[in-house]
C-alpha cells in the first residue's frame, strides 16, 4: 500500500485544524482598538496552537519521508493521531475563552500529551512493520525527545492547578525543543545516500 | 480518465467533514469541569462519527487501490456516497445534542445505512467497469461484511423507538466489525503480485 | 507550467465548498420528527447546490484532462469561476431559508450564471492557449451545452418574479442536462488514442 | 526533501481561507433586495481578501516552480508566511463589519505587511538554499515588486486614520500590481529550456 493517500489525508486534516480554529478569532462589533483586548487571550491560544500543528505537520512530513510503504494498522494510528489532533482546536478556544485557567490548561496539556503518545504509537509501529535495522529505526532512535516531550506535558498538568501559566510556559518549552525540526531523519537519510 | 483527481477531492471532503464536526463541540463559558459534563454526549457522537469517517476513508483507500480507470459513471457513483457521508456532520449534531433521544439516534441509522448502500453501489460500479474477472472483482468477491451491515443498520433503525443505546451498540458493532481494515482487497493484490 | 496544483487548488475549493454548506442544517434542538420540517427547504437547497458543485467538479476534471499545460492567464481565469462558486453557499443559505422566495431564487440564478460565464471564459482561454487544432479545441466544440445553460439560467432569473417554483425547475433542467457527464472530451481523447 | 508536501499543505491552507470567509457573508433573515444593503462593505472587504489571496497562490505556485528542494527551515518560513495569511479571514470581517472604519482597515494594513515581510523570508531563504548563481535567484532578482508593496502598505497604514477609503485604494493598487501574475520566474525558465 502506498503512504501518497494517507500523506495527503493527513495533510487534510492538519491545514483545516490550523485554519479553522481562526473562526474563534470573532471580528469585533466596535472599530476602536480597545475592542481588541479581550481577544489578546484567545489570539495568544492560537498562536500556540499553530505552532503545535505546525509542529505535527512537520514532524509528520519528516517522518512519513523515510517511510517506504503502510499497512492497515498504520492508517489507523495514523487516525488515531489525527484524531486527537483535531481536539485542538476545542481546547484551544476553551483555554483562550477562560483567560488560561487552571482547568482548561490542564486539559489543553492532556490533548498535547494524548496527541504525543499517540505519534509515539506511530513511528514504533512504522519501526516494527520496516524492522529494526531499517533507515527509519535507525533514524528515529531511542526517541528521547519524544519521551521528554511526554514528560513535561505530565508536569504542566500536574502544575496547571498551581500556576497555569507556569504550565504553559512549559508547553512553550516543548514547542521550542520541537521547532528546530528532527533534523534525526534527514540526517541519516542523508548519510546513507538515499 | 485516471482516478487520481477523485482520490483527491474524496480525501478532500473526507478530511473536511471529519474536521468540521468538532466545530460542535463548543468551548463552555466557564472554567470548572462540570461545565465540560453537557459535552459528553456531544464528544461521544463526535467519537463515533469519526470512527465511521475513519473506516470510509480506509476502505475508500482499499477499494481505489484496486482501481484501474474510472468513468463519468463512477464519478457520480463517488459523489453519492460522498453526499450521505457529508449529512453525518448533521446527524451527529442531532443525536449529540438530544443526548442519544430515539428519532435523531434512527436517522443517524438511516444516513449510515444509505452511506452504506451507496458504497455497495459504487463497489458493484466498479467491478461493472473492470469485468468480472478483474482483480477488484476478486477482491471485493460477495461483500458479505457489507450487506450484514447494511443488515445491522436495519435492525438499529428498528429498535432506535425500543431503546436508543441498543440501536448504539448495533452502529459500533458494524464500526468494530470494520476497524478490522478489509484486508481482501490488500491480500489478493499481494497474491497476484500486483 | 504544470496543471497539478492549479487542479489540487481547485479541488480544494470546492471540496470545502460543497462541505461547509452541511453547516447551514442545524440541528434542531427537540429531538422529535416535526422538528425537521423547517429543515426541508434548507435541505432542499442544499441538494441542489451539491448537485451544481458536483456537476462543476465533474466538468472542470473532464476539462482539465485535455490541458497540456496552463499559464497565469489560465489561473487568474480559473481563480475567477471559484470566486463565483464561492458565492454559492451565501445563496443556497439565503434561498434556503427564505423558503425558494422570489429574490433569493434570481440571486441564486445570477451566480449560476455567472459561474457558467466563468467557466466559459476559462475553456475559451484554454483554447486560445492550446490553438483551435488541439484536442481540446475539437473536443469543446461550439460548446452548445454551455450557451444554452446560460439562456436557460436567465430565463430562470427572469421567471423567479413570476414563479419561484418555475425558475427553480429550470436550474434543476440545466443540472440534469449536465448530470450525463460532458462525454465530448473523453470521447475525443479516445479517439485520438491519448 | 521532495517541495511536494509543502505545496500541498500551502494549496489546503490557502483554499480553506479563501473559502472560509465567505462564512462571514449570512444569509438575511428576509427576502427583500433592502436586506443585501447591510451586506455590501462585507462583499467588498471579501472580494478584495479573494483576490489577495488569490494573488498569493498564485505568486506562491510561480516561486516553487523553480524550487528544487526544501529544508526545514523552509518549511517554517512558508508557515509562518501561512500564519499571517490565516489571520485575513479575521482582519477582512472586522473590516468589513465596520463598514471600513480607520482602525480595522490599519490592522488590515498591517496584516498584508507582515504577510509581505513573510513572503520576502521565504523567497530569501529559497535563494540561500539554492545559491546566488541559481535559476531561482536569477528570477527573483532584486524584487523590487516586493519592496514596493511593502512601502505602499506602510503608506496605507499611516494614512487609515486620515481616510480610510485612500488606504484601502492603495491595498487595491498593491493588488492590481500583482494581478498581472509574477512572469519573472516563468519567463527565466523558459529562457533557460528548463
């Protein structure tokens, strides 16, 4: 089975979750700059939540790339991943709308951390059906960053309660880490000439 | 004519109608988490949809696999089954908001049964056009799991009046009957060598 | 320049197009079966334009298939029959919920005309690009099928004063005129063995 | 890295803009001519958010044609070019929503700068990546398109609060300048027999 249809499914699904959570950016009724400061919050929500599905588009992109072919089962992480995705946006407008209270970041934390394990799910299942002597297991390691990532969402939901945006500032942390793109990849595909 | 650009437009509207039912599941105006208890229903309606979402693309995915060319025929074929599965949005919305009531819980039935009727057409469409000997006929052979779910939907939209949850537990039972990716068409194409 | 992107733009749009308009069916909020009845005339109006963009993505994929290549005349031409069938869910709402009233129906013939204005432009800029001996040329024809949609729609417009229920007939003419895909180009292309 | 992906995702995002503000133009409640008044400065404000757009793909589709490959930095220049274009949508209803007012047609303004600013990072970047003496580079140039938007949209952001319909003039003037599509690219590929 070829991965062209589940790439540009993905693909989908990812470009209209980072579009449509501009519809909670709702236009003011008044022309005055003032009517802008309540939606200071909900913009800065949004502004994370680009970048985290930025992030998994990436991230997604860099790792289908080594990929050289996918079962029925690789669909279905695949969806699984996608599916806990697509309740970014819900927890995006949720967090923005109550100013980042203590509750929705928590929440917020639970979907980036359920949408990490569920990435996790699918690159060890990528490993397992290309081997473990493949490109991509070699590509992918041990994964320390992925388990890291799982690790601070852990302490920015047991932290929401005290201070939420120390919370958030750890979401950030994880952001960054994952900005400088898993270069891992490229790398190896790199050196082995492929 | 090639089927390229209907893989494409078919993932389009998939993706987009998975995507747009979360726009249901509004942010609560307050930050406890009992106000996160009235989305229950609506998230668990919102789960199973994208579950049958899910199991079209993946089965719509397996089905094309097999596919040579396409017609006007099939074309329109597509468009039909396209245009049940863009009611499930509505259907899901309905049955969320009412919390699973009788008559929303019979046409969320009914809209699956006719997504299933018309993906038994398009399957007859296509072995029409690639001969009975083909491949994809092989493939898809009597399509039994497909009429016992149009069977199962049936008897949902039956008991829906008796008790809603048992006309439920029917739907996920054809849900999980599919999860199980239709690995006909991938195993002959593998014995073919195709 | 290459046609790919030209026609994954496309089908973007009106995939988004043909979904977006489900948004209209809201879910009533009583759960029993009279409360679908103000839904008919919406649900009315959305067949019809799923049909219309259908039928458009139908012909613009016949179309295309004949294209060698495109230049930015083509795609300015191409951005100009999307913004028209753009418009189509603003009217389809509007019919829809003013019950097929005699103004929103003429609205709703205008942008079907100008859309097949649009469309006409943009198989005329085509020819010119490809010459009046291409494929393409001899496959369009004198493009009758086009010309008379276009009278059909303004007759439509004409009559909606009259008869809201008349103009809508003939929309509904114009659409299963088109419904029996534009079999010139496939019939050309096999001809000429491409 | 194959550009293919990148393409694809940027046509999703860009088609689900240029389709998604249309959600801005509601249908009225009535069915008289009178009830489309209120709805005038919302059309134009979409219709020149269309065309942006519209222009965008277009100029974006010209640039990667003569891209070779891409990298990760690549990858978060055209997102972060994307991210301003993802807030059109709201920039164009509080404009329009205010009947054109000084602020919102500012912020509109600067939305369409730093949308530029992005452009001109990305195509910058492209040419590091492929080199001073590259095909891309040659057909870039000194961009002096690209400088003078920027000015002239400067120019309408200071000018808003002194008249807000001269502003938008000059956003129109921008958008004429590049309706006629970037030939640049086009024609030194062409010279080049590439």
């Amino acid at each position: 089975m070829t991965k062209t249809r589940m790439e540009a499914f993905s693909d989908g699904v990812i470009a209209i979750l980072i579009t449509i959570m501009v519809l909670e950016l709702k236009a003011p009724l008044t022309h005055d700059w003032f009517a802008l400061i309540p939606l200071i919050p909900v913009f800065l929500s949004y502004l994370m939540s680009f970048m985290y599905l930025g992030i998994y588009w990436n991230n997604h992109h860099h790792l289908l790339q080594a990929v050289k072919h996918v079962d029925g089962r690789i669909l279905w992480a695949n969806l699984h991943l996608l599916f806990w995705l697509s309740l970014i946006p819900f927890v995006t407008a949720w967090m923005g709308e109550t100013h980042f209270a203590a509750r929705p970041v928590a929440l917020y934390g639970l979907v980036l951390l359920l949408a990490a394990v569920a990435y996790y799910i699918l690159s060890r299942s990528l490993i397992v059906l290309h081997g473990r002597d493949s490109v991509l297991a070699g590509a992918i390691g041990r994964d320390l960053k992925g388990k890291a990532s799982i690790a601070i969402y852990g302490m920015g939901i047991a932290l929401s309660s005290v201070n939420s945006w120390l919370a958030c500032a750890l979401y950030v942390l994880v952001a960054v880490m994952w900005l400088i793109p898993d270069r891992r990849i490229e790398k190896t595909l790199v050196r082995l000439g492929s």
